[in-house]
C-alpha cells in the first residue's frame, strides 16, 4: 500500500503480504517464518506536487510465501533506488559510517585494527596472485570505513594501474581529501598515485598542497623533489632535495639521481673566515 500526503515532501511505502491460508491448514506449530505476514516500510523524500493522495495495492496471493517476500524486498529496494534522495527509516550506526584514519579515539584505533587485520594483507596477497577482483574488493572494504587510509589507498592505486584503469582510483583519493582535506598525507599519496600516472602537474599540486598543511614532512618534500627532476626543474630539485635531507630523509635517490645528471648542488656551509672582518 501506498500512502502519501498532497503537497508534503515524503512518503511511506507499506508493502503488507498476508500468509498463505493453505499453508496453516493442518493443526500443528504456529505458522513458519515464510507464513507469517511481511512488511517493508521504506520512507523517501520526493518532490513536492500537487493533486490529491496516490494510493495503490499490490496483489500477489496467487504466489508461494517465499516468493511474494522475495518480491517485497525487490519492490522496497526498486523504489528507495528510485528517487535520489530516499533515505531508509534506519539510522546507520556510528561504528557504520567513515572515520578518519589519523582520529585518536579508542573505538577508531579498534576498528582499524579489525577493518585492516582481515582485509590488508589478505587485499595485497591477493593482489600479488593476479586476483585483481577479490584484492579490489578488500581494499574497498577497507576504505568504505576509512577513506583516506593512506596504505589501502597507495594499494588501490597501485592495484588500478596494474590492471591499467588508472581512473578506476581516482574516486577513492577525491573522496578522501573531500571527506578529510586537512589531512597532509592523503594529499601526499594522491600525489604519489598521479606521479605514477605520468600526471606530474596534478601531482605536484598535491605535493605543494600536503607542504602547506605540514611543511616538515620529509617525505612530501623528497617526492616533491623527485617530480620536479622529472621535469628537468633542477633548482627546484635541489631545493626540496635538501629540505627533505634536513629533515631526516634517509634515501639518497633523489641526490644520486641529481649527481649522475651533473645537476646536484651540495650547499656550501657558512663559516665566520667567509665574511669581512669589520673595520
């Protein structure tokens, strides 16, 4: 049954199925679970329109009970799929919804735990075995309840590449970085994941972007370095190659690179014997 109100921004979808009177004809238990009425109840939010009060009735006495409530389900889920904003009469649970994978609070330490202990290693073995579908599948587990986890998302890239539909990622970094934008390091494997696509501009967008939220990061800095080497912008190398020395990076690809190209500027400490002895 179906009841909505003229002119209000809602309805309520009632799918009522009455058991089956054959299926009670013996004296015995009380009716099973496939016997006893069903009903669905979806609310959805629609357009307002005009004109009066749209019932209707669904009918399907003529079908067994397992398969009149195989349709109800079918039905409630048709028309809560049907208007974009419907919204189930069920409230999500807090443990249910994203969390941000750097949050410091107990529930969130645990939950990562559990959601990266069956799905990380299990996703990266799966993935090393050429089953790129089921390694897809856990890092999507993993990053459905927290998106900007960094090492699901340096997997989901990587993953995306060697099945070669970059793209197939792209979705996974955004979300993050819209759902938790002042999170530096997801700006950081964004980048990473762009500088392996060819995508260098992008890429250094998001390098530049993770410096201005943590400009001691170390790694931002060497990566940054890195694409700028690439693109043959050897100060700018330079410059972020030594950042990232400063600050404790311990690689030395980045310099060796700089060297073998004749480009590596080492900085020439200043002493007090440099500067002019005042009159």
């Amino acid at each position: 049954m179906t009841n909505c109100t003229p002119n209000w921004v809602g309805c309520t979808w009632v799918l009522h199925i009455a058991p089956d009177p054959a299926e009670n004809r013996q004296p015995g238990p009380p009716f099973t679970p496939w016997a006893r009425p069903a009903m669905v109840t979806v609310h959805a939010e629609q357009p307002r329109f005009p004109g009066p009060a749209r019932r209707g009735a669904l009918a399907m006495s003529a079908l067994s009970s397992p398969t009149r409530l195989l349709l109800t389900l079918l039905t409630a889920t048709l028309i809560a799929t049907a208007f974009p904003t419907a919204a189930l009469a069920v409230d999500t649970p807090a443990w249910r919804r994203p969390h941000d994978y750097y949050a410091t609070d107990a529930e969130s330490r645990h939950l990562l735990t559990m959601v990266e202990g069956h799905h990380l290693q299990q996703g990266t073995d799966k993935m090393a075995r050429g089953e790129y579908g089921y390694a897809k599948q856990d890092f999507d587990f993993i990053l459905r309840y927290f998106p900007n986890d960094p090492k699901a998302l340096l997997l989901m890239g990587e993953l995306a590449v060697k099945t070669g539909k970059p793209q197939d990622a792209t979705h996974y970094f955004e979300t993050a970085i819209k759902m938790f934008p002042d999170r530096a390091p997801t700006h950081t494997v964004y980048g990473v994941f762009l500088h392996r696509t060819g995508k260098l501009k992008q890429a250094i967008i998001q390098y530049k972007e993770s410096l201005k939220l943590d400009p001691g990061s170390a790694e931002t800095n060497y990566d940054l370095g890195l694409a700028y080497l690439t693109l043959r912008d050897y100060a700018l190398a330079n410059q972020h190659a030594h950042a990232a020395y400063r600050l404790g990076y311990p690689l030395p690809g980045l310099r060796e690179k700089l060297q073998r190209a004749g480009k590596w500027e080492p900085i020439t400490p200043i002493t007090t014997d440099s500067h002019p002895p005042h009159p």
